[in-house]
C-alpha cells in the first residue's frame, strides 16, 4: 500500500519533471536551431568543416539528463558532413534505415572503414546478436529494451537461410544484415563478428558496441547497462595469457614474427568495443590473414584473435575483462546451460553482484551486464520475473 501511494506520487513528480524538461528543450532547441542556421551558412560560405573533437570519449555523468542536451542536437543536425552522405546510401526512400544491402563483404568493410571513428552524435548502443536462427528468449530482450528506443540499435547475423521476421511490432523486425555461413570456431565465426561490427559502424549514433549471442540475457535493466557502458572509459574486451596448453599451447611459431608467444593471448568471444576499438577490429587485415593460415584446431580463432590483436594495436582499450558471465565451473570445454529450474532470484543476484572487479578505476561488484548460457526454457520464468526482479519497466 504504502509502496503504492509512493510510486503514484513519484510518477507525477516525474511527469512535472518531464513537462518542465520538456520546455526546457523546447526553448534550447530554437535557440540551437537558430544557432544551427547561422553555423551552417558561416560553414557553408566558408567551405570548412567542424569536427566536435570534444566528444570523443563522452564522460557523462549523467546520461539521462545530459543526452538531449543542445550540444548534440546541434551534432545530430550536422548533416553537411560530407562522409555521411555515405551512410545515407543505407537509407530508403522513406528515410527509414534499411539494414538489407546487396555489397559484399570487401565493399562494406571499405564503407565501414572510411566512416569517422569520433561519434557525431555518441548516444547509442549497438545490440549485436550472433545467432543461428530465432531468439529463444526474444520476449524478455524485448520487455528489456522498451521504452528507450531512441538509445539502441539492434543487428542479427543469423543463418544465411533463415529468414523468418518477428512481427513489425517488434524491435527485432527487419535487424537482419546479410549473413553467411559460421562455423564455430573458424574464421568464417570472425567474419560474421567483423560483418556485425561493420553494419553497426555504419551509424553514426553507435558508440558502444556488444556481440551476444540467442542463449545470452541482460542482468539488469536497460538503464543500468546503458549507464555502465557510455560511461566506461575502456571497452570489455577479454584478453588473458593462459600458460596452460588449452592457451600458450595453441600458439604457432610460424605465426612468427607477426605474432611472437610473448603477444599470444586468450579470451571471450563475447565483447564489447567501443568506436574506435570496432574501428580497430574491421581494419586489420595482418593478423587476421596470420591466423587463417596457422590458427588450425586445436586452435580456435575465436578464442584468440580479438584478444592477441587488441593486445598488439591498443591494449590501453580494454579492460581485458568481458562483461557477459559464464559458468565453467563444470569443467570441460562447453560451459553450464541453465534451464528452468534453474531460475531464482537468489540465483539472478548471485550473477549480478556476487563478482569484484573494478569499474574506471573504483571498486565494483556490478561486473557482468549480461549472462549466458540460458535454455529456451528459462523464458518463462524469466518473463515472470521480469517487473520484479530485473526492474524492466512497464
Ligand atoms: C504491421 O503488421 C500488421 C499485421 O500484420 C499490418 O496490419 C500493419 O499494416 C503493419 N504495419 C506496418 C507499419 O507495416
Ligand atoms: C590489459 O592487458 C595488457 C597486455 O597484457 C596490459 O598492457 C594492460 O595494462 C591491461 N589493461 C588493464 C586495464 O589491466
Ligand atoms: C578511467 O577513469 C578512472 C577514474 O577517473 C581513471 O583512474 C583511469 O585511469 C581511467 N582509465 C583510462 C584508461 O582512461
Ligand atoms: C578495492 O578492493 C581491494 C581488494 O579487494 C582493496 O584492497 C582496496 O582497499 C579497495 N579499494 C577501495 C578504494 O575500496
Ligand atoms: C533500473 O535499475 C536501477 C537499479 O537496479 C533502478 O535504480 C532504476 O530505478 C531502474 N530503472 C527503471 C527505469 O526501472
């Protein structure tokens, strides 16, 4: 009861909240577009392009106030950039970003490489889902994601015969890019990545970018991981040296000197990058050709590549820690899948903040955003929990 009057109470000082931010930016916004104009004809007349070098590595401290500041409409509305004319190529007719296209994969990476690596406008997480066919689990990603459709972009790389399309209601509808054909552990697996990476470096608002994959869930709600990762100053990239054989074991002197043992490293498929580390990732060409000719079983590149290169061309982007938690504990070479049963509050929590880690520099016990791997199954469950335990609003 009293819980209640108390969210009642809360929700209209929040919507007091929203009509006077509302005005607020109603008012910045002529004032901006006014601005905007005058900047557009001075740039025009002079021929110049302006480059916002400030927003490089946004420090927000708070993203949910600062996003609509004037700063970035006036970025948002920067379209005489000439480079994003390029990126319009991927619009239709409508305007409506369309992620089908019919370039191969050399055109795209070109494409995806000449787009600048600063975020004109950094507002964005890009959701990349590495999947085979649908996603079990799309109801909870979908009660996760609404609401902040402004905040995200969404891209699957599935099946390259799979082309069934949830409904239009949906956030998934039409987030296909052109896949091929993966095979777990090989580099066609790094292809379908470096496609990912490539569409979503395409938009201009991506700054953050996550690869996920049909088994994983989000661990809180979107808010808290939206916040976690704009405000990060390094990407989740794991690379360890592992000296056991199932790590320094896999190395392969004929990777040499490319790739000595000392730069040998071993890590999480599951990333995240920030811009400038996915523009790292889609522009080598050196080591990726090194490891398609000696990173043979029992090497996998997956497991090796990201982490050997991050570490050879800017290991200051990383933490070296992945933020998608996994189970090992049952040994082996595939990690725990959990069902049903399985799905506890108790349980949730303990993969939220049983973990210590440190977050731009302080101590943390929120380590992981995201959790894998979970049976179609935990659906249910999970849905029912969803309000609840995961703070997904409704
Ligand atoms: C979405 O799908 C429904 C039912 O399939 C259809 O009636 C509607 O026109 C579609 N809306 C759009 C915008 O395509
Ligand atoms: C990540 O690993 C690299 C290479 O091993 C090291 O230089 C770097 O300092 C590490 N970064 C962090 C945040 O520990
Ligand atoms: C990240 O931020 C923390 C706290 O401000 C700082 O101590 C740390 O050096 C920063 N790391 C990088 C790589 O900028
Ligand atoms: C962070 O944790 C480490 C070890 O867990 C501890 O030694 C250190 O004092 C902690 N730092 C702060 C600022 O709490
Ligand atoms: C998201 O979760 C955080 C922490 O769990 C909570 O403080 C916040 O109110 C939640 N946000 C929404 C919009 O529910």
């Amino acid at each position: 009861m009293f819980v209640k009057i108390n969210r009642k109470q809360l929700k209209q000082e929040i919507r007091r909240g929203y009509i006077h931010v509302a005005s607020t930016i109603t008012m910045s916004v002529v004032m901006v577009l006014v601005v905007f104009l005058l900047g557009t004809f001075i740039i025009d007349h002079y021929k110049t392009i302006v480059v916002p070098k400030d927003i490089y590595f946004p420090r927000f401290t708070s993203i949910a106030k600062t996003h609509y500041s004037s700063v970035y409409l006036f970025h948002r509305h920067s379209l005489y950039s000439p480079s994003l004319t390029r990126v319009m190529e991927f619009t239709d007719s409508t305007g409506l970003v369309d992620l089908w296209h019919t370039i191969s994969d050399e055109e795209l990476m070109e494409k995806a490489i000449r787009v600048p690596r600063v975020s004109e406008d950094p507002k964005k997480v890009a959701f990349m889902f590495l999947t085979r066919r649908s996603l079990p689990l799309r109801s909870f990603w979908e009660k996760f994601f609404e609401g902040h459709e402004d905040l995200f972009s969404i891209y699957l790389h599935t099946s390259p015969d799979f082309n069934y399309e949830p409904p239009n209601s949906s956030v998934f509808y039409k987030r296909r890019i052109p896949s091929k054909h993966v095979q777990w552990g090989k580099p066609t697996m790094i292809d379908a990545e470096r496609r990912l990476l490539a569409n979503a470096l395409l938009d201009f608002s991506n700054q953050r970018f996550i690869l996920l994959s049909e088994s994983c869930i989000p661990l809180f709600n979107f808010t808290t991981i939206y916040n976690y990762l704009m405000n990060a100053n390094q990407s989740f990239l794991s690379s360890f040296d592992d000296p056991r054989k199932i790590g320094r074991g896999r190395y392969n002197k004929q990777m040499g000197p490319t790739i000595t043992l000392k730069d040998w490293r071993k890590g999480s498929q599951w990333f995240e990058a920030n811009r400038e580390l996915a523009h790292e990732i889609i522009s080598d060409k050196m080591y990726y050709d090194v490891f398609q000719n000696h990173c043979l079983p029992p090497c996998y590149m997956d497991e090796h590549y990201l982490p050997t290169l991050v570490n050879k061309v800017r290991s200051d982007l990383t933490t070296n820690t992945t933020v998608t938690w996994t189970d090992w504990s049952g040994g082996g070479s595939h990690p725990m899948t959990f069902a049903k049963k399985d799905i506890t509050e108790v349980f949730i929590n303990q993969v939220r903040y049983g973990s210590k880690c440190t977050y731009n520099g302080a101590n943390s016990s929120i380590c992981f955003l995201f959790a894998r791997k979970f049976h179609p199954s935990t659906l249910e469950p999970l849905l029912k929990m969803a309000q609840m335990v995961f703070g997904f609003g409704p």
